[in-house]
C-alpha cells in the first residue's frame, strides 16, 4: 500500500517493496507535483492514479532508484555473463569496469542518462589512456566500454527493472583510423631468409601463420592429432588463451566457422615433421621430466609455448636482425589479403645452400596490384 507525503505543494509517493537478503526493507519513492490549473478534486482523483501506477511498476520491478549501477552490473557479471560469456570476454569485460564504475557506478540505475554516458565515452575518446603504458587507446576499445555498458542496461531492460536503454542513443565520437602494419612481400621473403637460423619451433610457427593465416591462439592450441599427415590438412579445433583472471587455459575457437580445417602446402607439412622429430629427441633426453601434453609448439621440455611467447620472439628477432617489426596477427593478412595473388618461388639469387634446405621451397606471395591498391583492399 502507498503512503503519500506532502510538502511545498508536490507529493512524495512511498511504497514498501518487502525485504532484501539482509532482512532489510527495501522502499521506492516518487515525487508528483500537480499542474498549477489543477482543481483540488482534480489533484485528489490523479494523484490516487499516481499511486496505483507507481505500486504496479514497482510490482513489475521497473522502479529502480535504489539499485546503483555497479551493483547492477556485478549481478549482471555473476547472473548472465559468467554462465554465458567465453572466459577471455568475460575477461575483457571485467577489464571495463575500472573506467566504467568509478564514472558511473555510483549512480542509481534509473538516474543515469543518455547525455551521463555520452560525456563518459567521449572523455574517453579524448583523453582515454592505457592503464599499462599510457597511450591513446583505440576507438575499438571505446566501443568496448560502450558495449560492456549497454549489456548491463539490456540485462535490466529483459528483467523488467528498465524501459529504456539509454545506449542506443549515444555515438561513438569518430577516431583517428590506425594503418595496420603489414609486412611487403620483399619483407617476407627476407624474414624467411633470415629464419634459416632461427629455432624450428619458431621457424615452423611463423610459416604455419603466413601459409595457413591462422590466429596465433590457435596455432598454439594445436595438436599432433589435429594432423591429417596423408592429405597435409591440419584442423582447428580449439585455442590456447591467456588471462590474469584464469591464467593459461584452453578454449573453444572465436567463433563457429572458425572451427575449420586447411591443405597445407608439403613445405609446412615437412618442417612439421621435422619439429615432430625434434620434440620426440627432446622427450626421450628428458625422460620423466618431459610435460606430456600432445601439442605442436611446446618448449625443450614440452610444456606449452606461451600464447605471447611468439610475440616477443619475433620482436626481439627483428630487433636483433634490424628489420621492421609486425605483429604476429599481421601475418594472417599475407594468407586472407583481398587482392588478386601469385604465388612464385624464391629467386634464383639465394645460395643453393638455402635452395636445397626446406626453407628453398618457401613460396612467397606477389600482389599483381600497386602497394596502395593493396592497403585500400585491407
């Protein structure tokens, strides 16, 4: 039942919603202020439908003044994203709550607008930085946080606490497009030249990624059973992940179609045969010390190659060799690039000493476009 307060001409609705877990009492309130024009039979007869509407939404559970916006969400975290989410999106969206509570956390659900999140996001566009090295952070991670802020809002919206998604009416300020660093063909064949030396595990992940074009979690979730080695196809079944929250862990692929199977071309097949030999020399010298856990990439020991292991492999390579540095995902776009290829031998110019060495079968991709065309097709 409603009780009804007056003061200074307006009228303050409360409505008792039973208790919470604590065994304390849980009200709403709502404030009415009459037209001026109104008779006093009028304001009498309407502020009793006042009351009634007021008691139903509580009912329904759409009058949320007193549940703040932090608390929403972790109820959000534990009731639908924990059950729902992939451990490495549920990861990233805890990520978001170090910028997302302390702007709005402390806000009551029903209280926070459109404009209270526009002003967030676009602070964070502007002056947004890097929680670990301090730079600018990408649009992409601006519409993180707008996403993490609207799943929660969504969240309510299905539970009948709101009417309304104030998300929807909020853009993402336009960001500065970053070139992606992509490495030239005459690149990839001198990095190619230059892994002559280079350990065959790595040697043999950084073909596999340029051949193949498969993501870096991926390869490093690869096992010797996901190898047809009489038709050279090698299947993706699942991703090895990396997060502070669950530490080394494997998961299913990003998505479905990720889930796929690839022909390799006999060059990789053989450096995988030769790492197949090199890994089972190491687990005979290593005897009861070996890890046995059947993937491809492991180290002298055969424990798993950390899934940031190849990154930093490759930049201290190039670092060392003095030759530009990109991403191992960048190498996904030699094998995905858009533009027509043509795939052609390493020229006659290197040593037959490299020729007749696996690595003198390498193929190397050669766009038929200019260079600009092929950076406006990515």
């Amino acid at each position: 039942m409603a009780t009804v307060l007056e003061r200074n001409g307006s009228y303050r609705i409360k409505v008792s919603c039973g208790y919470d877990i604590h065994g304390k009492q849980v009200t709403q309130y709502k404030t009415w202020r009459p037209p001026e024009n109104m008779t006093e039979r009028q304001i009498k007869k309407e502020l009793e439908r006042q009351c009634v509407l007021f008691e139903e939404e509580c009912k329904k559970g759409q009058i949320t003044s007193a549940i703040k916006f932090e608390a929403l969400a972790e109820e959000w975290f534990e009731n639908y994203a924990k059950l729902n989410l992939k451990k490495s999106s549920y990861t990233m969206q805890r990520t978001m709550t170090t910028r997302v509570y302390p702007a709005i956390g402390h806000l009551k659900l029903d209280k926070i607008t459109s404009r209270d999140i526009q002003k967030f996001i676009n602070d964070l566009a502007v002056n947004g930085r890097n929680l670990q090295n301090g730079k600018p952070i990408s649009r992409k991670t601006v519409v993180h946080h707008l996403s993490f802020i609207s799943s929660v809002f969504n969240y309510a919206k299905k539970m009948d606490m709101i009417k309304d998604n104030p998300c929807s009416r909020v853009t993402i300020p336009k960001g500065k497009k970053k070139e992606k660093a992509i490495y030239t063909i005459e690149e990839i064949q001198h990095l190619f030249e230059l892994l002559e030396t280079a350990p065959l595990v790595y040697r043999t992940f950084i073909t596999l990624a340029v051949y193949s074009g498969f993501r870096r979690g991926e390869m490093c979730g690869l096992e010797w059973s996901d190898i047809d080695w009489e038709h050279n196809v090698i299947s993706i079944h699942r991703t090895a992940n990396y997060s502070k929250l669950y530490g080394n862990y494997t998961d299913t692929t990003k998505t479905k179609r990720s889930e796929r199977s690839s022909k390799l071309s006999p060059v990789v097949m053989n450096m995988l045969k030769q790492l197949k030999s090199e890994q089972e020399y190491n687990k005979e010298m290593c005897g009861d010390k070996w890890h046995e856990t059947n993937r491809v990439f492991v180290h002298d020991d055969g424990s798993p190659v950390h899934i940031n292991r190849p990154y930093r492999w490759l930049q201290d390579f190039c670092k060392k060799n003095n030759i530009r540095f990109c991403d191992i995902h960048s190498l996904r776009h030699i094998n995905n690039m858009k533009t027509s290829l043509l795939i052609i031998r390493l020229k006659s110019h290197i040593s037959p000493h490299i020729q007749h060495d696996v690595f003198g079968n390498i193929v190397l991709f050669h766009y038929l476009h200019t260079k600009s065309d092929f950076y406006k097709e990515l």
